[in-house]
C-alpha cells in the first residue's frame, strides 16, 4: 500500500501590509520556477522555487505582488492577478506552459518594477522566465 503525504501551510498579515491589487500601470511580470506535479516535483527539483527566493521576493520593494502558481496553472493566476488590478481580460504568453497543474505549488508569478529586472533576473537565475502581458 502507497502512503500519501499531505500538508498546508496557513497565515496571517495584517490588513495593512496585504499586497493585493497593487501592481501599478507599466509593471512587468514573471514566473519564477516551473510548474510542476506529482513524479515531476522529485524528478526536477532544479525546476522548484526555493522558498528563501519567495520569502527574499516577497521582502523587496520592486515586487509588487507574488501568486502561488496553483492546480488551474499560470493563466488562472494571471487572470486572478489582472483582475484584482483592474485589467480583466489581458491576454499573456510565456515560455512555460499557461495550463499546467502546479499543484505543489513548485513556482508563483510576480509583477514588478521594470527598472529591477536585472537584478531579478540574477537572483532567480535559471528559474527566471518573462511573462509578456497585453497592454
């Protein structure tokens, strides 16, 4: 018999340090790890953001905001992401598959401050990948 494990990871922030709809006009975004399920998270653990990268990008005022890529893939979380901006409706393309499962929770999306992009792009490496948003 296979054992399964499961976990979740609960917090909380104050009202006033939420970042939630708060990526301004002009903004870029990015995926930081691939999305990845089931045999694929042990087979490709070079592919898995970190969690100090997460916590680092979550401590920086270039980004804007950081979504966990979910179950339902990057482009529901894009359109979560637009929507909560104001943007509904914006198309994207990225490098990565838009529909793939990341269940585990093995990359997020970020908006951030164009001018930082290099150093975003050294910090995360090969897990780096652009997401080109309609404008």
């Amino acid at each position: 018999m296979s054992r399964r494990l499961a976990w979740m990871a609960v917090g909380t922030v104050a009202a006033e340090r939420k970042r939630i709809g708060v990526t301004p006009e002009g903004a870029k975004f990015a995926v930081i790890g691939r999305p990845l399920v089931g045999p694929a998270v042990l087979a490709h653990p070079q592919w898995v953001a970190p969690l100090s990268l997460f916590v680092e990008l979550l401590a920086s005022p270039s980004v804007y905001e950081l979504v966990p890529i979910g179950s339902k893939g990057i482009y529901y979380e894009w359109m979560q992401l637009s929507a909560a901006n104001g943007r509904q409706g914006r198309a994207c393309a990225c490098p990565l598959p838009l529909f793939a499962s990341g269940g585990p929770a093995t990359s997020f999306l970020i908006s951030y401050d164009r001018a930082a992009e290099g150093a975003l792009r050294k910090r995360a490496g090969h897990l780096f990948f652009s997401l080109f948003a309609e404008r």
